[in-house]
C-alpha cells in the first residue's frame, strides 16, 4: 500500500461531521496546492484529488442545473449538495462511494 492510499484511506475514514468540516477547509475547484491543507493533515494532493472528483460527480448528476448562469451553477449545487448530508450525493457519500468502488 502506497502513501496515497494510506492518505485516501485516512480521508475515507474520517465520519460525516469530520468530513463535512474538511470540506469546510478547503477552497473548492482551487488550483493552488496550499487550499487543500485541512486541519486533519490528509495530504493535499488526496483532498485535491477527492475534491476534483467530487465536482465532477455533481457535474454529472445535476448536468442542468451545473449549466445554469454561465457555469456558476456548479456551485450552487456544490452548497445545496453539502448541506444535504444524508441525501447520497454529499462530500462524504462520495468519498465512501468512490473509495469503495476502485
């Protein structure tokens, strides 16, 4: 097992609060490394990619709505998503889903 695995089963294993406040710590769709830094100290390459990831779920989920005013709609459904823990398409749901999946 590499440190990027070691480091995306760290971000896994985190609970839906802690995930909700990693997601919290970041800048979201940030090409600068340093945003990702969190205050549980996953690598920031991890978070990057996990949250990379994440917008393109949503993007694909919610094509329409990502679509309107101008591609600003991403984030609208960034913040209705987070917000919607529970509903299957949270930061942490995704995490779960995609770990789970590769």
């Amino acid at each position: 097992m590499g440190i990027m695995d070691d480091e995306a089963g760290r971000l896994v294993g985190l609970g839906r609060i802690q995930t909700r406040r990693l997601a919290e710590d970041i800048v979201w769709n940030s090409m600068f490394l340093h945003d990702y830094e969190n205050r549980y100290g996953i690598d920031p390459h991890v978070v990057q990619d996990f949250a990379e990831g994440y917008l393109d779920w949503l993007s694909d989920c919610f094509p329409e709505e990502v679509e309107k005013d101008g591609g600003d709609g991403l984030f609208v459904v960034l913040k209705r998503e987070m917000s919607n823990n529970g509903r299957g398409y949270s930061f942490y749901d995704y995490t779960h889903f995609i770990y789970c999946k590769d």
